[in-house]
C-alpha cells in the first residue's frame, strides 16, 4: 500500500477538488468543445445530404456494400467494452487502483455506445424505417428475422446501452447527494432529482453495495457477449476472411485492448483539464498500463493465430484475400495496424515509458490508431476481393464517410465534455473509501476516530427511522 | 405467424425439404459453348424490369443495376496452338463470357442474414425480395459470394422525363432509393403463367415453354434455358439431368464428358442455375 501517494488527502478536501471540477476548468475544455461542436454540426450536414440524395454519395457501392460506418460502429462498440472492464471486473477482483478512475470510463463506455449506436442507423439505406429491425408488435404480425446478426446486434446494443446507463447512474447515487448538498440554482434540482432522497444511511449503503455487485455480475458476461455478437455480424458470413471462427475472441480482445488505451487518453487529458493530479497519479497509470500491455499480448496472439489458421487452410478465397491484404491496394492499411497496434505496445514494457504521462498519451493515440485501422482492414478488404472476380474493385471512403467518422469523435468528446461538467467525473466516496482503508493499515488511532464517526452514523439513524 | 402456429407446427416447420411436395423448382441452364457475349440478354432485362440506365458516371463508380450481368474474362494461353499468341501484342486467346444473374440458391445466404425478412425462399423455389420490407442494411449484398444484388444507391427513376415514364413494365414495382434488388427469374410472367393456367382448369401444372424468362427470350443463340426442375419432361430439366447435374447434391467426380456445373457449388449454397463448360481444342 506504500506506493500511493495519496493517503493523507483530507476527505473534505476530496470533496472540494472534485466539486472544483465542476465550477473551473481551465479554458481549453471550452476551446476543444467548441471545436466539437463544429465537428458534429459538419457530421449533422453530410448526413442531411446523404440522407436526401442516397446512400451513393457516400461512395460506397457494389461490392463494397459497407465501408467506414461499420468500421467505425465496431471500433465505437470495442472502445465502450474496457470502461466496463475496468469497473466490473476490478470491482469484482477487488482491485482499490480502479477507484480515481472508473468512473469516467463507465462514462466513456456510455458515451462510446451512443455514438456507436448512431453507425448502423445512418448506415441502413432508408433510415426512416429503422424501426422495423426491432421486434415491436404491429397490426400485421410481421416479425424481424431472428437469424440476422443485424438484429442481434440492435438487441445487444440496447440491452448494454441500458445496462451501462443503469451501472453509472446508480455508481453516482451517492457522489449526486454530494453534489446536492453543495449545489445552488438548476443543479440543485438536478441533483436533488438524481440522488433520489440518499441519505447515506446503513440501510441505504447495504442495498447500494448489494445492487451494484450484482450490476457489475451482469455486465461483465453481458459486455463479452456484446462484442461477440458484433463479431458474428463477420463470423456468420460467407465471406472469405469474414468467416472466421476465432472472430468473437478476436474482437473482444480488440475491444478491451482499444478501450483501455482510450482510457489512457483520458486519464491524461482529464488529470491535465480538471487538475486531478493528486487522485490520479502515476502509479496509477502504471496500472493501467500494465493492463493494456496483457491484454495488447493476448489481442496479438489472436490475430497472428488468424493468420496461420488462414495460411494453413489452404483455402483458395481466404489465402487471396490474406495476401490482398499484405501486398494489395489495402496494404498501408494492414502494415499501419500491424506497426501501430503489434508492435507499439511493446514500448510498455518500459517503466520509463509507463511513468511518464505525456509518452503514454501520445502512446496511448497510436495504439487507437492502431486499432481504428484494424477495423478498416477488417471490413474492406475482404469485400475488394470476394468470392466473384470480376466484381473486384478497390474503394475508398469519400468525403461524406470520412466528415461522418471525424463528426463522431466530435460527438463523444463532446458528449463526455458535457458529462464532466455537470457530474464528478472522479468518484468520491470511493476514494474516500480507499484513503480509509490505506489510514487502517497505516495507524491505529485513526481507526479510532472512525469507529466514532460510524457510531454516530448509526445513531443517527436510529434517530431518523 | 403467430408464435402458437408456430409451436403447433413446428415438426413440419423443421422438416428437411420444407417444399418438397410443391410443383414447381425454376432453374435456369446457360450454355457458354453458345453464348456470345452480346449483351442482348442485359438489354432485355433493362427493359422487361424497370432497370435505371444509370449513365456513365455512375456506371465507373459501381453503381450499375445491371440484374444480368456478362461477365468477360480474358484467358491466358495454353497448348501448342496459342504459341504464337505469347509473344504477340494480344497475349490473351480471346475472351469468355459468363452471363451472370441472381442464381436462386436454394440455401441462399442473403436470407438468414437479412435483419427485418425482406428476402426469403418461396415455395416454387424462388429467392424473393420484398422491395417494401426492405431497409437497405446491405448485409444480404455482402453475403451474396456472385454479388448478384443490386442497391439502389440513388433514386435513380425519380425524375424520368415525360413521355419516358410510359415505357416502364406495369407488372413491375419501381424501385426508390435504399432498397435492395436483383434479378426474380421475370417472377411476373411466372405469376402471370400460374394465373393462366389455372384459368384453364390446371394448379399445379404449366406447360414447358408457354414461357419465357426476358434474357431467354432475347438469346439469339438460345443459350439460356429455363424452366421447372421439378416437371420430368421439361427441357430444362432434361439439360440438367444429362449433364448430372442435381439438386441437393454435390459430387467431384463426374464423367469426363458432361459439362454442367454449378457456380461456386463448393460453398454449398444450392444455386438453381447450371452452367455447362466452354469447350475449347487448345491443341489443334
């Protein structure tokens, strides 16, 4: 427990640190979300046109039915999984670093689903019927086909957009009475309306543990079952290099993998905005680190196990594609995800790289890049040399894809801005929590204090109810 | 259907041949020893289903509706005879052509995929496209291994200029923007054959060659053969049979001297449309 740096911040100061971030961010967060603002506006307008002429304008055509808005809902989708991760799963091992930082990657992983969720909508060609994927009872009793991945996919998505809500909301409960207590004018009623009447009594802290243990049991199977259902939109395919069975595996590490270096990314850029330094320190980071090291290993085995299963088979369509790829049209792209996304990461292995923020940031962009690019590779090339020759053509991406996809990044970093603003984006009861626990292995009088404060809690309580 | 129908037929649902007591299986043969490569069975389809000539740009971009398609491959040579071929200025021996359509697979990988059912099997074999069902996700274009569907990238017959519109065919829905399409086996003139079959007092019966499909119509060199599979004494099936060619089957080893075939049939997707092999004496 000695390698944290933080054990003697004062609980009341927690508190003010985190409220500050409410009140005063420094004037870059209004510049770059000003800047994000544009962005979706831009987005706003390429997909008003595209919506009004066809989806043509989009440049993708026969045989490359899908393009980036694919690419990008699998790469959105990937990066909402390790916010999960990182809250369930080391909420369950009990992992106390989580504490600074999990909230705003259950925040992350929220916002990444929203913009996730936009992809397949703007993608479909008559957008004004999208509705009809969804199995609502109707006067004709016409079903959607429960077959299609497609409709897996619009069921996953809801079912873990809802869920994650659910998880961040209820993760906030007590951080929102916080807030409450200290707020004035609207954000007093928004407060006093999400905190729903916490008190922090016993009573309420029991079922608040209980609910929130077993939200984290649902997600963590729900979160790999998400990912693998957006991989089964490839799997279940007959394209060659879509067909493959080790797909869902594949994209669920990839999806950790991405995740955990937007963390990265927001690690940096929120203890810099926000002024977090104290809560968010390097060992920390180092953590985090090593995390995304393991799962960037896992996530390289994976895909160098697709290549030689590919390679070993021997199929005729699947071999065409695998060697398009390395040596085709497409192949900057697979060489920049393999250089970006194979072998980058081995730069963590190096403390001095893990403990220095500004290396991590600018190592955590390569990595997304990286990953951005590998689900290029997935969804393109394949379609450029398919089954039938003389369909093959090479296209890329136009003007109104790539706004799109640039208006997407636009989107969550405003999204995610936004939520900052107005939520802690650190939680405080649980670093609270944990600065309590590090004073018990630490000193023993402490302790005494607190089993006062615990005992006047308890009659507190006594007295109310 | 209801789910309760559902589960009071579901031994019947989940049987092997589901339409196998049904009287008719459409199939098609193309003999590439006679076809040409002349383009008039494309035109014909332009014309017989309300296809947009989408103009050159469109064309370069890959945005064509062409529903039949000549595929032109060159062939490099072999054999004694293209030895003079090599070394001159066209070092190909000359083109192939393989008119390619919608092939009708019976275990068709556009269905199971689509999200909302709006290409399905029906009972006389047809993989059918419900133009009004459709919500233009793409995924059945993806999975097609011919690429045989065709999205309406643009609204192409929007703005048909007056008197142009009054050649469209009223027996075929146009189609706007966002919606998949591809080639039906001219499933109006099969409807419209039912109907008049029955006018005359027969269900489940339609004479072989009362008619015909656009593309077969229009072959000058009656390449394309269509017909039902399933009738014993139709042409089609007679075509089929002495090439040993069958449905639901699938063999490596044929005899030396048939030439039907079956495009990409190793993927197991049933395709209704036999192809029978150009011959060519490389050796003379």
């Amino acid at each position: 427990m000695s390698d944290y740096s933080m054990k003697d911040i004062e609980w009341a100061k927690i508190n003010r640190d985190v409220l500050a971030s409410l009140e005063s961010p420094r004037k870059e967060f209004w510049m770059v979300l000003s800047v994000c603002v544009l962005l979706v506006l831009c987005g706003a307008a390429a997909e008003a046109y595209q919506y009004n002429e066809g989806l043509g304008v989009a440049l993708m055509n026969r045989p490359h039915f899908w393009q980036l808005y694919i690419s990008n809902f699998v790469f959105w989708i990937g990066m909402s999984h390790s916010g999960t991760l990182l809250s369930a799963i080391l909420l369950l091992t009990q992992a106390d670093w989580r504490k600074p930082i999990y909230r705003f990657a259950e925040a992350m992983t929220l916002f990444s689903i929203l913009t996730a969720a936009i992809f397949p909508v703007i993608h479909l060609g008559r957008v004004w019927n999208m509705y009809w994927v969804l199995p609502y009872p109707n006067e004709r009793t016409i079903w959607p086909n429960f077959r299609s991945p497609l409709l897996w996919d619009a069921a996953a998505i809801t079912t873990y957009a809802t869920s994650s809500v659910l998880f961040l909301y209820i993760g906030m409960i007590p951080d929102l009475a916080i807030c409450r207590d200290n707020a004035t004018g609207w954000r007093k009623k928004l407060y006093t309306a999400l905190s729903i009447g916490w008190m922090g009594r016993a009573s309420e802290w029991m079922a608040f543990r209980k609910t929130y243990v077993l939200l984290a049991c649902f997600l963590v199977p729900l979160a790999v079952s998400v990912h693998s259902i957006v991989a089964s939109d490839f799997a279940m395919s007959i394209m060659p290099d879509w067909h493959i069975t080790s797909f869902p595996p594949y994209f669920v590490a990839g999806a950790l993998y991405s995740g955990c270096a937007a963390i990265i990314t927001l690690f940096v850029l929120l203890r810099y905005v926000f002024k977090f330094e104290e809560y968010m320190t390097t060992e920390i980071m180092d953590k985090t680190a090593k995390l995304t090291f393991a799962i960037a290993m896992v996530w390289n085995y994976l895909n160098l196990g697709e290549y030689a299963s590919i390679w070993y088979s021997n199929d005729m369509f699947e071999k065409e594609v695998l060697l398009e790829k390395f040596f085709g049209p497409y192949h900057w792209v697979v060489w920049g995800m393999l250089i970006c996304a194979l072998i980058a990461p081995f730069a963590m292995a190096f403390k001095k790289v893990r403990h220095n923020m500004w290396a991590m940031f600018w190592l955590s962009l390569v990595l997304q890049l990286g990953m951005w690019l590998e689900r290029f590779q997935i969804v393109s090339p394949p379609l450029a040399s398919n089954h039938e020759p003389w369909t093959w053509a090479v296209v890329w991406p136009g003007t109104v894809q790539l706004t799109i996809t640039a208006a997407s990044f636009g989107w969550f970093t405003m999204l995610f801005l936004i939520f900052c603003k107005v939520f802690p984006s650190v939680s405080m009861y649980e670093v609270k929590e944990m600065v309590f626990h590090r004073r018990k292995a630490s000193s023993r009088t402490d302790m005494e204090d607190l089993s006062k404060v615990k005992d006047e809690m308890i009659k507190t309580e006594e007295g109310l109810s | 259907m209801t789910l309760k129908r559902m589960l009071e037929n579901w031994s019947d649902l989940r049987k092997q041949d589901y339409y196998e007591d049904e009287p008719y299986m459409w199939g098609m043969s193309i003999d590439l020893n006679k076809c040409i490569g002349c383009g008039s069975c494309v035109t014909a389809c332009y014309a017989e289903n309300n296809l947009p000539a989408v103009g050159k740009e469109h064309y370069s971009t890959g945005h064509a509706m062409h529903w039949m398609r000549i595929e032109r491959y060159w062939e490099e040579p072999e054999g004694e005879a293209d030895i003079d071929i090599k070394d001159s200025d066209y070092p190909e021996r000359g083109a192939h052509y393989t008119p390619m359509m919608c092939q009708q697979c019976n275990h068709a990988p556009c269905e199971p995929v689509c999200p909302v059912a709006a290409t399905y099997h029906t009972p006389d074999g047809l993989n059918a496209q419900v133009y009004n069902r459709c919500v233009g996700s793409r995924y059945c274009g993806n999975n097609c291994p011919y690429k045989v569907r065709y999205f309406n990238f643009f609204d192409f017959l929007k703005d048909v200029p007056h008197p142009l519109e009054m050649q469209l065919n009223p027996d075929v829905s146009v189609r706007t923007k966002g919606v998949m399409e591809k080639c039906t086996f001219c499933v109006q003139r099969i409807r419209s054959a039912k109907d008049a079959a029955e006018d005359e007092g027969h269900r489940d019966y339609i004479e072989d060659g009362s008619f015909k499909t656009a593309c077969q119509q229009t072959c000058p060199t009656e390449a394309i053969v269509f017909g039902n599979l399933k009738d014993e004494e139709s042409q089609v099936k007679k075509l089929w049979a002495s090439h040993e060619v069958e449905l639901n089957h699938f063999e490596q080893d044929k005899s030396e001297d048939v030439r039907g075939y079956r495009v990409l049939e190793e993927l197991n997707v049933e395709p209704c449309v036999m192809y029978l092999d150009r011959v060519r004496d490389t050796e003379a």
